[in-house]
C-alpha cells in the first residue's frame, strides 16, 4: 500500500460534512487513536478531579486487575484498560501527564510507519487486538501466580501493551533502522527491539524475587509475541468472518508474465515505502510516485 489510496485518504468522504468532521474523517488512524487516548483522559479529569470517590469508580469499572477472572463478564475492561492511563490528580498522581505523554509519543512515532505499510483499517484491527492480548496475558499471568493472602489485587491500566506491539512490529519491518536510544545513541532498530523485550523480561525476573517492579511488563512481553506472530505467520485479520460467495469452477492456464509483473511490483513499492520512510516523501522521483500509486492500486484489489 502506498501514499495515495490509505484508508484516510480517501477521496469519497461527505464534503457536505463541518471542517470539523471532515478533518478527524482526514486523520490518520495512528493519529485517531492518539486523540481517542487523550480524549479519554481529559474525560476521566473531567469526571474524577473533583471527586475521588468518582475517581476511583472510574477505574474500578474500566481497569483491568488481577482478580479479572472472578468477574469474566466485563469483558470489555480488556479494551477500556488500554485507553486509560495513570492520573494526573488525587492521591496517587506519582506518573502525573508522563504515563499517556511517552506511549502517546510512542504510538505516534512508530504507528504511521506500521500503519502506511498495512493501511488504516488492518492496523486498527491489529492495535485493538494487541490490547486485547496484552491484557490477557496480564490477568493470565496473575491467574498462576499464587499471591499470598493479604496482597490487594493488582490493577492496570495504560495502551502500553499496544504501543509494544507497534514497537516491535516496526522493529520487524525496518530492522536495520536507525533509532536513537536515550535520544543520543544510534541503534538498529532490531537491536533497539531486543533492548526493549530484554528490560521487560529483566523487570519479570525481579518481580519473581518479589520486588515490585511498578510495569506491568506481562502486558509488554503479551504484546511484543503477538507482533512477532503477526509479522511471522504474516497473519491479516481483513478477512476474518467473510464468506466467499461460492462460483463455479474454472480451469484457467497460469500466466507466469503477468504474476511475475505484479510480484515486481510489490518489490518496487516496497523499497520505495522504505525510502519514503528514510527520507520523506519529497524524496521521490514522478516515476517512483506513478510505481507508488500503482502499487497502491494492486495492494487494495488483494486485501478485498
């Protein structure tokens, strides 16, 4: 898919539409779901900065926690928990604006790479089911781990486990990407991607000896292995829940030029994608963009 004919920039939206509408409409999915956190967020203010007792309801009923399978019913905890995030008011205000500030900043730098790569509506798919998981594996988790009685059930919330799942995906798509580690050291971005996993996994070892690490890193590791399940199984969850209408069959003779032509194609847009990330999309050439479109074209006739 290229940077023509992304699900958001699509040229059939309502122009009889307010501005208003016909930019959210325009955004990027990456950029809706950064808007749909911060949303949340000031409404949670909103609802809770006056009101403690508010507050704390909020999150009872939006949170995910450790004692998840004693009511397995409120399912839809396992998506609202990944849109919530840490409170900057009341008593426990310790992360303040830094918790939704840096996995916003995360999902906003890494997901409209991800996202122009498998276009809007597969990547929301694939950030909505990484929650999801990621949340499962974090009630999981607990599930096994016996905690002593007298331990207060552990509550979670923030998009962290979808945000590593994006991380990790990027990692998986532009591996020999330079990324700056603390903002100076220059990294692949494989080797970035380990460093990550590996901090989580060093933060699940000292929460063994039981320290507590304050992450919930079981949602983080939940969400790097289903990247790497979606990038290795090349998994796309557009077609799931269609039926094919069913047509006759017909024997038809291969045509080696003509899949060897689109296969080419493919190639070509995909090296020019990497150039468009590497160096922006001023970069390209007439001709790069015309292969560009082109490609576009042909990717959107295979995800229907």
């Amino acid at each position: 898919m290229g940077i023509y004919d992304r699900d958001y920039c699509r040229e059939d939206a309502n122009s009889s539409a307010p501005g208003m509408m016909r930019s959210v409409s325009n955004m990027s999915m990456t950029n809706k779901l950064v808007v749909a956190n911060i949303v949340v967020y000031i409404l949670c203010w909103l609802a809770g900065n006056s009101n403690q007792v508010v507050n704390a309801k909020i999150y009872d009923v939006l949170a995910i926690d450790s004692s998840f399978f004693t009511h397995p019913w409120q399912i839809w905890r396992l998506i609202t928990a990944g849109f919530m995030h840490a409170a900057a008011w009341g008593t426990h205000n310790n992360l303040g604006v830094m918790h939704i500030a840096f996995n916003m900043f995360g999902l906003w730098m890494f997901g409209r790479f991800v996202e122009q790569r498998y276009g809007a509506k597969e990547f929301f798919r694939f950030y909505l089911l990484a929650i999801i998981v990621s949340s499962l594996i974090f009630v999981v988790s607990y599930y096994f781990l016996a905690l002593p009685e007298g331990v207060p059930v552990v509550r979670a919330v923030g998009a962290s486990g979808g945000v590593v799942s994006v991380v990790i995906l990027y990692c998986f798509l532009y591996p020999k990407t330079k990324l700056l580690m603390m903002m100076i050291i220059p990294v692949d971005a494989w080797i970035a991607g380990l460093i990550y996993v590996g901090y989580d996994i060093y933060l699940g070892v000292q929460s063994s000896t039981g320290e507590s690490a304050g992450i919930a890193w079981q949602a983080h590791l939940g969400g790097a292995a289903f990247a790497a399940l979606y990038f290795k199984l090349g998994w796309k969850f557009g077609g799931w829940g269609k039926t094919k209408p069913k047509t006759k069959l017909k024997i038809h003779k291969p045509v080696p030029d003509e899949l060897s032509a689109d296969q080419q194609l493919i190639d070509r847009g995909e090296k020019i994608l990497e150039q468009v990330h590497q160096r922006g999309e001023s970069s390209l050439s007439a001709r790069q963009r015309q292969t560009l479109k082109r490609y576009s074209e042909l990717m959107q006739q295979r995800r229907r």
